[in-house]
C-alpha cells in the first residue's frame, strides 16, 4: 500500500490526514506548528520534524497550505527529497502558481499533480468530496486508489494549470454571486424591505438561473450571439435603472458600474441587438486596451 505524507496541518490538512487513516495507509505528517499535529498522532500518524523528512518517509506526498508561495517554499526545503516521489498540491492559487510549482517539483526530479478541493472540510473522506486534478495522466492513474479514499476525484487534462483555472472561475462565480445577492439585500432594505421578505422571490431568481447559464455557456462556447432573446440594449437599460437605485439607496455601484462598462462597449461596437453573451467578449477586449 502506499505510504503517504500531509503538509499542512489546517483544517483541511487534518481532514486530508484523517481520510487517509480513516482509510488504513500510513500517514506521515509535518507542520510548522508541531502541536496541531498531536490529535493524528494519537490515532497512529508519524510525526516528521522537516520537510525534507516527511517527502522522504513517503511515496506520495500532499500539500495543503494557504498558497503557493507557502507551498514553494516547503517544498524548496524538501529539496532533493522529492526526487522520484509524488508531491500533489492541494492549494487554492492561480494557474501560473501551479505551472510554477510543477516545474520547481520537477526540477528536484519528482513528478507532480495540481489539485483543486471544490468542497468543504466535512465532506473529506466521503463521496460528497470533489477533487480536480491537473498533470499527467499516468501519474493521477497511479494514485487513484489513495485520492478514492479522499473523495470523488477528477483528472481535468496534462496542463498543470487546469484544476486551478476551474477553481479560480468557480470561485469567480460564487463569490460574485454571493456579492450580488448581499449587495440586493441592502438596496432591498433601504427601500423598507427586510431580508426574508426578499427571499421567496430571490428563491425564484436562483431557479431560473441555471438554464440562463446553460444556454450562455453554450452561445460563448459557439460564439454565437443572434437570434437574441435578451439583447444587450435591454441590459444596458437595466442596469442604468440598478445604479440610479443603489445610489438612491446610499449603497455603492462599483460592480455595477464596472459592468456597465462592458454593456456600454458592446453597445458602441454595434452589438445593442445581440444576446447578452455578446457582453463577455467585452470583458477579455477590455483589459487589453
């Protein structure tokens, strides 16, 4: 069975160590703060006092710690440790930080998988867990068995930067959603209207989300943009009428405006008529100029 190693001992990292115990390997740990390792131990993990000693005393080494800078400079301890050893990265960052950290893993002469946990800290250890993971396939194949016993694990493509570009636009997507719905909320309120008034009818606006998001994916993806049920004219109405009311309402409309922005281009290049997926070609066109 494969041996295994956690750095990183946050929750998450405690939750990766206690899966694999759960699970019956044996589990190396490291740590910058010795103490948060002492309820693993309890249960049968090895402490280790380095970095080094920990990538050493394992085939497959996982990494949860706040970022890559974090992860790069574990890592650069280890050192020549790594060589002919598996280290899978499991730190939320960009995809160039992965594609970075790839070519340091390899540089020491091991072999490495970038990974994306999409899922919170109790669902490790179960089905409910959702793991992407990016890099050779061959070496994701050889580790099946260990991230089985972590969750539901997905291999998104050889590119060492594609499971954190999943995790960074579904990040994307939730925090502006949450944004949005707090920032309705407080426009909702200073016209009288309390959170939970608001809610059976923000219910029926989530509800009808998905086949909006479905049916935009599918017209970016196509690059298709006639035949428009919601053109971007409409949107750019609509959104004059949402910061004209924000500012009444003493809340701020930065995002608004930002995206306002990205109408009005569309706008101006001639594209008033098109469907409103139209819009996202702005936002790339933009931050060009």
């Amino acid at each position: 069975m494969t041996t295994t190693t956690v750095l990183g001992l946050g929750p998450m990292g405690q939750a990766l160590a206690g899966a694999l115990l759960d699970a019956g390997y044996s589990v190396t740990v490291w740590n910058r703060t010795e103490a948060k390792a002492q309820l693993l131990r309890d249960r049968g993990a090895r402490w280790s006092p380095t970095p080094a000693a920990a990538v050493a005393a394992s085939d497959l080494t996982l990494v949860n710690v706040v970022d890559h800078d974090a992860v790069d400079a574990i890592l650069g301890a280890a050192g020549d440790a790594v060589a002919d050893r598996t280290v899978i990265g499991l730190s939320s960052d960009t995809p160039d930080r992965a594609r970075r950290t790839a070519k340091l893993v390899g540089n020491h002469g091991g072999r490495y998988l970038d990974g994306a946990i999409m899922t919170p800290t109790d669902t490790v250890g179960s089905r409910d867990a959702s793991i992407l993971l990016a890099g050779p396939q061959t070496v994701y194949d050889a580790h099946r068995p260990v991230l089985d016993a972590l969750g539901r694990s997905s291999w998104v493509g050889d590119e060492y930067g594609r499971a954190a570009a999943f995790d960074m636009a579904l990040l994307d997507l939730f925090w502006t959603s949450v944004g949005g719905f707090q920032h309705a909320l407080m426009v909702a309120r200073a016209n009288g209207i309390e959170p939970q008034e608001l809610m059976p009818h923000a219910h029926g606006i989530v509800a009808i989300l998905s086949p909006i998001f479905t049916e935009l994916a599918e017209r970016i993806e196509g690059d298709r943009h006639g035949e428009a049920s919601a053109p971007v004219s409409s949107v750019a109405a609509s959104v004059r009428h949402l910061i004209t009311a924000s500012r009444d309402a003493g809340v701020d409309a930065g995002l608004l405006e930002t995206f306002r922005g990205y109408v009005d281009a569309a706008v101006a290049a001639g594209h008033g008529g098109a469907e409103i997926s139209r819009i996202a070609q702005e936002m790339t066109t933009l931050t060009r100029r």
